[in-house]
C-alpha cells in the first residue's frame, strides 16, 4: 500500500517579462515518512536545472486511495468514488467514500478514464465529485522501477 504525502516547492521563477516571480507547486510522492518524503521530492527536482533553487514548504498526508496515470492526460483530477454494496444481514444498502486521482485533460476525460478503470469492479459505483487539482507532478514507487526497468 502506498502512503502519499503532498510537498508544496517554493522557488523563484522568472515570468514573461524577465522578472523574478516566486511561485509554489505541489508534488505528490510516494514515501514511507515525512523525513523520506521531503528526501524524495529533494532527489527528484534537483534534476530540473531550470528550477535552481527550490525550497520545500511543507508536506501533507493525504487520503488517496488511488492514483490512475494517463498518457494523454496534463493535468490531476481529485475525483470521489463512492461504492455501493449490499448488507445481507442487515438488509441495508452501504456506501463507502473513497479519492482518487486521475491523469486527464478535462473533467469529462477524468470521468471517462476513472469510469474505464472502475469499470471491472465488482461493486457497483457513483462518481458524485471530480475537481482540478492543483497537483503538477507525482513520482512515485512505479516511477522508479519504470526507469530501472527501461535502463535494462
């Protein structure tokens, strides 16, 4: 299972018109603690030369079940899943809550692409809430074995 924490990056960036523009931008990586998490999104932007330097302001847990790539997808969408099952004993319908992000271009291509991965469950399922997230890159575990398996 993974466990994502959020890093928000502060750096200087140099905008339109040749001045110095602070900005920050969140990062999603996969970590085992806080202490690796700031180690990892560390190792990762440091080979961005255009970036220089960068600070890391703060970093969050957060509570996303899944992570959904998409290739053709530039942006992260925050999208809510609610799954519905049966109690037989007690006779009541269940629904549980779950957040997901999804690679996409749009919210519609969020819904398709989310519905395409949901759709060999089992469970039946409502998406209820899709948002843009303010999410620019996301490096985790399969990132890394992606570049040792392609070095190969």
């Amino acid at each position: 299972m993974s466990n994502w924490f959020e890093c928000k990056v502060k750096y200087q960036k140099v905008d339109e018109n040749g001045k110095q523009k602070g900005v920050a931008e969140n990062y999603m990586v996969d970590a085992v603690s806080f202490t690796d998490a700031e180690a990892r999104i560390t190792k990762e932007l440091e080979q961005y030369a255009g970036l220089g330097e960068f600070v890391v302001a703060s970093i969050k847990t957060t509570n996303y079940t899944e992570i959904i790539p998409n290739e053709s997808g530039d942006r992260w969408f925050k999208c809510k899943a609610v799954f519905i099952s049966f109690d037989e004993k007690s006779g009541k319908e269940r629904r549980t809550s779950q957040t997901m992000l999804v690679q996409a271009t749009d919210v519609k291509d969020a819904y398709d692409v989310l519905s395409k991965a949901l759709s060999t469950t089992m469970a039946d399922f409502t998406i209820p809430a899709i948002n843009e997230s303010s999410i620019m890159d996301i490096f985790g575990i399969l990132h890394d074995f992606d570049k040792e398996v392609t070095e190969e």
